[in-house]
C-alpha cells in the first residue's frame, strides 16, 4: 500500500505524512486533526502493535471512540489499505462506522477526499483508503470474497466461531493482516480462547481460579519461545475509563447478579457464563425443606401454607409436547429479635382441601429471614390434557392458595386459554382476581428472565428441592442466534416452563406484595375480593 497522500493537509502534518507513522504519531495525528486524546488504557491499547489483538472490555470504556480513531488514523497513514468493520448485527456494524465517519468530516482539510456510500452497507473510503461494515449474520455470507489489511471484530464474543475461523481468517491471509477483536465476554467460545493465546504469547499469564480470571492478581512472569509474536490480550474494566462516574458504576452492582456485574463491567470471563443462572445462585435459592421431586407430597406439610397474606401466580401454557407450570407465590415479612420471630403483617387462613398428586406443597423455610423473601408455595406441572380440564386445574390451585394476581403466557395458544381462566374465576366462580397475560418477544423474555436472575443472586427467592424446576434453572442457557441475536432458552432436550412460571410470578408479584406489612391503600389486602 501506498503512504498517506497530503493535498489539502497543513504543512506540519505533511512533513509528519511523508514518513511511515508509528502509533505515537498516529495518536499525535487524532490531536492535530481532531483535538481527541486517550485516556491512559485507551492509550495503551492503541500504541500495541501486535498483529492479532484482544480485547475483554467492560462497558462504558471507551471501545467504540478508540477503535474509530484507530480505524480513521489507519485509514489516513496509510493510503490504499482496505479496512473491515465486523459486527453480529448490522446496527452494531454502524456505532464504529459512524464514528469513523463523523471523524473524517469534521475537519475540513480531511473532508475534501472522503466518499460514502451507505447502502446497502456504509462504505467510506478516503483517497485510495477503503472503510467497510459488514454484519456475521448468516454464516458469514456478507463477509465472503472480501480481503482486508485489518478487521475490526466489535462485539467479537457474539459472532460464531466458524465465522472468525473460517471466514474472517482466511480475508487477511494474502495481505498477512491484522486482525482487532474488541468485545464484553460471552462464554468459553473462539474470543476467549484468543484472549487465553494473547496473555500466554505476551509472556504474561494471569492468575486463574476455576476458569475465572482473578482481578488485580499479581502476574507470573513466562519466557516465551515464540521468536515473533503475533498475538496479545489486554482486559480493560468499566473503572480503567476515568470519566466513567464512580457512582454509576456502583448502582450497577447493587442491580444486578454478581455474575452480571463481573462480565458486563469488570469483562471476567465466567465458568458457567452460558448458564443465566450460576450454580451458586440456585443453590442459595433452595430452601432445603419440603418435596424433593415433582409429584411427591411432603406428608408433614399437607395443606397450603397459612403465613402468606398475599399469593400471586405465574402461568406458562403448554397441551402435549411441552408441560403447562403453575407457580404460586408467597412472601412472609419476617425479622428476628432476639431470636424471636416479629411479623408486620397478618396471616390468611385456608382450609385442607385433596389436592392433585403432583401438585409441590412447600412448607415455610424454617429458618429467619431479614429481608422480605419470596417463596415458592405451589407449583404444578403436566401436559396431555383438554383445554378445559386444564383450565379448571390451573383454577383449583389458585382458589386453594387464594391467590389474588395472575401473570400468564398470552403468546399464541396462550390467548384463548388465558380468556377462559378469566371465564371460569370471574364468571363461573364469581372470584375478582387480577389476571394478566404477557405477549413474549424477544427482548420482553429477555427482561423476564433478567429479573429473575437478579432476584436469586440477591437471594431474594427460595423454594424446596423440586427436582424439575432445578434442573431447568440449571440449564437454561443464552444462545447465540445465526443472525447474531442473543434469545434465551432450555439447552436442546430440555423444558423450560416452571422457569416461565416463576418468572411470570416475580414479574407481577411486586405490585401486590409490599414490604410494609403487605399494605395496600391503608388496608391489608389478603386475597382476592370474592373468597
């Protein structure tokens, strides 16, 4: 390729133009022409010269604006060089691509030789320079026939294997390019693996505890025998940007799971992180009391519980291949003094009824708690039925726990069943119960299952050992779509209704259940109107 062309360009930055530009220079050049300076990490990254580099970044660091300078300064010294802007989705392709863009055109003396096409894909090209976005959708096929000097993988974690491996890789190999992953962790994939090569080339390898990198451990120093290195990996918390508020940061981690906080803000690379739920978070959440599997009664315990004024339920409909869940819940604000139990709110009473054989009965977690705590009462689960007879058994469950709100499936099938509950109760059985239905898409799931994340990881939810309901905790898993979309889901071979269920359950249950002794108005609502 040929060296930066200078029409048009001030005379100082011509003599620095005529000569090949180290990254020093080329950050010298992003203050000349834009007035932009790095901050201290974002320096770091840009003066590195390797010919692969990794980088596991926290949010808010700064990616997108050190990897659009880098791009544009590129760009500019080196004249000729064709660039490739990779994405999972094409809207992702374009955050760095605008930048670029924005860059070039705000100085005059730049502008003069920039050309953009964006259609079907934003193409810019400066002189003889070419800046292209792609999206890795569709297996790569928009990246096909393609070769580039550099890539630029944004998100790189997102985008399938058999992309970088077989697609991205081959488009540098007649330019011997280079090739940039920058992106938050998502998972042992093709990102991690480059970012585990990265440290062990750089002769730096970090501490590791159970696959999980260890933040501020002390490196162990590794002579290489690599006589050329190629790769090297750089991890850059949310905290390494210094106009990133402080304050910010630490709401996010009083919000989210702990396990949310270390790879969306401290870009740690997590065991099980394909898993929504840790292990650790589900085993906090069983209470150890109670069923220890689906269809058994706990013969201590035979009647709904009497120390739970507020029940809500959640629904997730299904007839013959998957399973329709009901789960009812409960919350007992409770405290200890003394050692004593102090209860803010009043108990409803319910009578002994013959429930269904596979209908869980949980019991009240023996022990107190200090914090309100959501309980899992009752959850039934099974297929293979008429819609009515369905129906009328989802209807028991919910007269025999007095439950006051329902939050249900309202996607496809999930309609007409969720008017003829609203039939049987309000109609039929004469009940005044709040029931709802949710449409699911993609991103309302999404923030369904987010909420119930963050309520086990804050431990603000137990249930007994139900065998089911743990193990579809356990594997429900993120996935990574061909279109380069995240959807949540059972693993292949699994269910995932008593997951819907809860969920459903904890999205409605705060606007019934209050933590000052469950008051609604002034009054203590108990149940619905119409017991």
């Amino acid at each position: 390729m040929q060296r930066a062309a200078v029409e048009g360009l001030p005379y100082v930055m011509q003599t620095e133009m005529s000569s090949t530009l180290t990254s020093e220079k080329r950050i010298e050049l992003a203050r000349v022409l834009w007035g932009w300076a790095p901050h201290p990490t974002q320096k770091e990254w840009l003066l590195d010269r390797h010919q692969v580099k990794v980088a596991a970044c926290g949010r808010r660091w700064g990616k997108t604006e050190a990897a659009a300078v880098d791009v544009a300064t590129y760009a500019i010294a080196n004249n000729g060089s064709v660039q490739m802007i990779v994405a999972p989705t094409y809207d992702q392709s374009k955050l760095i691509t605008n930048t670029v863009e924005r860059l070039l055109l705000s100085n005059p003396a730049i502008r003069a030789h920039v050309q953009i096409t964006r259609t079907p894909y934003p193409d810019l090209r400066y002189l003889k320079s070419r800046i292209m976005a792609r999206t890795a959708d569709d297996d790569g096929r928009n990246l096909r026939g393609h070769s580039a000097d550099r890539v630029v993988v944004d998100e790189a974690a997102f985008v399938r294997d058999e992309v970088v491996e077989e697609v991205i890789g081959p488009m540098l190999a007649d330019r011997n390019g280079e090739l940039v992953m920058i992106s938050t962790p998502f998972g042992k994939n093709h990102f991690y693996r480059a970012f585990v090569r990265g440290l062990g080339e750089a002769g730096v390898m970090e501490c590791w505890s159970s696959g999980v990198l260890v933040p501020g451990s002390a490196p162990v120093l590794q002579h290489s025998s690599t006589p050329s290195l190629r790769h090297r990996s750089f991890r850059f918390t949310s905290r390494a940007n210094p106009y990133i508020s402080r304050e910010y940061v630490e709401y996010q981690r009083s919000i989210l799971s702990d396990r949310q906080f270390k790879v969306e803000y401290e870009a740690e690379f997590i065991d099980d992180q394909s898993s929504v739920f840790p292990w650790e978070d589900i085993q906090a959440g069983i209470s150890g009391v109670g069923c220890s599997a689906l269809g058994v009664r706990d013969p201590q315990h035979p009647t709904p519980s009497t120390e739970h004024g507020i029940t809500v339920a959640g629904i997730d409909w299904a007839r013959y291949s998957d399973y329709t869940a009901v789960v009812v819940l409960g919350m007992r604000e409770s405290a200890t003094v003394n050692g004593h139990w102090s209860k803010n709110g009043r108990s409803a009473s319910s009578s002994t009824i013959d429930h269904q054989p596979s209908t869980i009965h949980c019991p009240n977690p023996q022990s107190a708690i200090r914090n309100p705590k959501y309980e899992v009462l009752a959850l039934d689960r099974f297929n293979r039925m008429e819609w009515r007879a369905l129906v009328e058994r989802v209807a028991d469950l919910l007269c025999s726990f007095r439950v006051c709100a329902v939050l249900a499936d309202q996607t496809s099938a999930g309609d007409p069943a969720l008017e003829m509950l609203r039939s049987v109760l309000w109609s039929e059985r004469g009940l005044d119960v709040d029931i709802e239905g949710m449409v699911f898409t993609n991103q309302s799931k999404r923030e369904l299952i987010d909420n119930l994340a963050i309520r086990l990881a804050h431990r603000e939810v137990t249930f007994p050992h139900i065998e089911p309901l743990i193990q579809e905790l356990q594997f429900y898993e993120y996935e990574l779509t061909e279109s380069g979309n995240v959807r949540t889901g059972a693993r292949r071979g699994y269910h995932d209704d008593c997951v819907i269920a809860l969920a459903l359950a904890l999205r409605i249950a705060p606007r019934y259940i209050y933590s000052a002794g469950f008051s609604t108005s002034g009054r203590l609502r108990e149940s619905a109107r119409g017991w």
